[in-house]
C-alpha cells in the first residue's frame, strides 16, 4: 500500500504521453457510439489492462468492468478497418464489444448483453444491435467458461411472499440505493474536477495514491481495497456495519478521481451490498435478500440500466426474489435522477416529465 503513489506515478505518465485520446475510457466508447468519428486506438488494452493491475496490486479501490468493457470495445473497433465497415456497422460491433466485456467479467451473460443495448441513452434501448450483443455476451461467456476463470459463487435466494409490508421496506430500500448511487457519481465527478486542477496530470494519481495509502492506514484495515469481494461474501451472511459502504464509496470515488484505472461496478456491488446488509437491522427482510438488491440497486441507479440489473440478479441470485430485485433496481433507476458514472450517456427519455428540457443532452452537460 505505501507504493501505491509510486504505481500512480506509472499509470500517470503512460497515460500522458501514450494515452492521451483513450484517458477518457467508457465515455469515449460512448461517444463514438452516438457520433463515430475516429477509430479507437488499440492501445486502449494495454494501457487500461496495466493501469488497472497496478490499482489492484497496489491496494486501490476499483474495479474490473470498466477494464473489460473497453477493452472489449477497443478490440471489437478494430474489426471495423479491418473489414472496411460503414460507420453504423461500426456502432453495432462497439456495441458488441462492451456487451462482451461486461458479459465475461461478471459471468452474466444476459445481463452483459442487455447492458451494452441499455447504457448508452436513457430511458431507449438499441434494438438494431440485439442479436450482435446477444451473441457477443453469449460467446464471450463461453470462452471465458471454457478458459477455466472462475466467478465468484453467490447464495441463491428463497422465495418470499410480497407482502404490503415488505413492499413499502422494498421501495423504501430501492430510494436509498438510488441515493447513494447518485451521491457516488456526484463524489467521483467531483474529485476528478478537484484533481483536474493540478497542471502537471501524472501528478494527480501520485497525490491521490498517497491519500488513499493514509486512510488506509489510518483505518487499519485492507477491508476497502480492491474489489472487495470477501466483503460481498460477507454481507450475505450477516449485517455489516452502517460505515462500510460510506467508507467503500469515498474511497473509490477518490481512487478513480484522481486518475488510478479500473472499474466502478464490482465497489459498487460491495457498496450496494453492504448498504443492504446494513439495513438488516431496522428492515424486517433476510438479510441476504437486502444485501442482494442494495448489490444491483446502487449499480442500476449508477449506470441507469435497470433492466441490466435485474436480470443480473436472477443470474447471480435466483428467480425466486424476482419482484424484489426487479422492484428495487426500477426504484433506484428513478432516484439517482439524471445523473450517473458516464458523463457521455444522453438522455433520450426524461426521467421525470418536469426535467423534458434535458432530453438529448449527456449527463456531463447537466448542472
């Protein structure tokens, strides 16, 4: 951990001078998808794959998906100069190519295949691309299966009658995971102006690193480093304390902000989760089941791809807790507002009818 400012140091120097047009990652995806410009450079694999194995190895707080979908991306951009294809075809295999990455990391294969149709604009869903993101997560998941990767095993959920009571304790769980969705995005958005502000930007990671190295220390605990998984696992099985996902949110919003590479869904899960295991307490639901939907209901609000969520759940959790799931990731899609982690998504469909004025603008251009 004490060298974590010095694996800063690295990933901030190749990324300033080898990785000036990829530094902006999903979002560039994103943009290229809505108005193809230029090909994306494939030197997006390498610099994202490096940037985020020194993250992890050095005790960061990120995550992996956002290595995998551009990475997905960037290779699945290739195929357009290599097959000559028209700038629509190319959206098509971008879109693939996200659907890929997402599909094979997590182990999800439907739900991959959804998020790369649901990300990019708000409330609309591109259904010229469904049978090549369908097959691309399908057969990504495959290979990644067939290669002996493994995914992390989680419990299957019990049915449970929905009951008055138990649906106000949904929503009202569904509003808080929105909340924190939306408090997440605004603290990472704001951390990177503030990081933004230093001339020199290999600067950035190496004070950023150094921070994030002292909270660490001063909590006395790994708990918050990296993935987190044991921490996922663990909010399965018992009510974690009401710190853990503040702690987890802060400092991966300054892990990402200052320029460190990863991934913000897998600190999301362990977000969610922990905030739903947290809940255990006052809310008259198992414990697993809430720490299940705070686990797709902060990403669903985070993303605003509830749809993806949902069925997330029923592939990691079971069909039994379905309405449970489906309830809190359609709650917190509404409560996180128009805002989320990518700045490039466009708002097809308001929210809300009261916000229509901000339809066909991206989230970064929002205030």
């Amino acid at each position: 951990m004490a060298l974590l400012p010095g694996a800063g140091l690295l990933v901030g120097l190749a990324y300033h001078y080898f990785g000036n047009q990829v530094v902006r990652g999903n979002n560039l995806i994103l943009d290229e998808i809505h108005q193809p410009r230029t090909l994306i450079p494939l030197r997006m694999v390498p610099l994202v794959l490096g940037g985020t194995l020194a993250t992890h190895l050095f005790g960061g707080s990120a995550g992996r998906e956002g290595t995998a979908v551009q990475m997905g991306g960037a290779l699945a951009d290739q195929l357009a100069r290599w097959l000559g294809l028209r700038p629509r075809d190319r959206r098509l295999l971008l879109i693939a190519g996200m659907s890929s990455g997402f599909a094979s990391v997590f182990g999800t294969p439907l739900a991959g295949a959804v998020f790369g149709l649901e990300v990019l604009r708000l409330g609309a869903v591109r259904y010229e691309a469904l049978l090549p993101s369908f097959l691309a997560a399908v057969l990504a998941d495959l290979v990644t299966r067939v290669w002996g990767v493994g995914h992390t095993p989680y419990p299957t959920l019990e049915a449970l009658p929905l009951t008055p009571l138990l649906l106000g304790c949904t929503l009202l769980a569904g509003a808080l995971c929105g909340l924190t969705a939306r408090s997440f995005a605004a603290l990472a958005h704001a951390t990177g102006r503030v990081f933004g502000r230093l001339a020199y930007p290999p600067l950035r990671p190496v004070l950023g690193g150094a921070l994030v190295a002292l909270l660490m220390w001063a909590l006395g605990t790994s708990r918050f480093s990296g993935l987190g998984i044991p921490v996922i696992v663990e909010a399965f099985q018992h009510p974690l304390a009401p710190t853990d996902f503040a702690w987890k949110l802060g400092l991966t919003a300054l892990t990402l902000g200052c320029g460190f590479k990863g991934g913000e869904v897998t600190p999301l899960f362990f977000i969610g989760a922990a905030l739903g295991s947290a809940l255990a307490v006052i809310l008259p639901l198992p414990v697993a089941l809430l720490a299940a939907m705070g686990f797709v209901g902060v990403f669903a609000g985070a993303a605003n791809t509830p749809l993806a969520c949902t069925l997330m759940g029923l592939e990691l959790f079971g069909a039994s807790a379905a309405v449970y799931l489906a309830l809190t990731c359609v709650v917190a899609y509404f409560f996180s507002g128009h805002s989320g982690i990518y700045s490039s998504q466009v708002v097809e469909q308001a929210k809300q009818l009261r916000f229509g004025r901000q339809q066909g603008k991206r989230l970064g251009e929002l205030k």
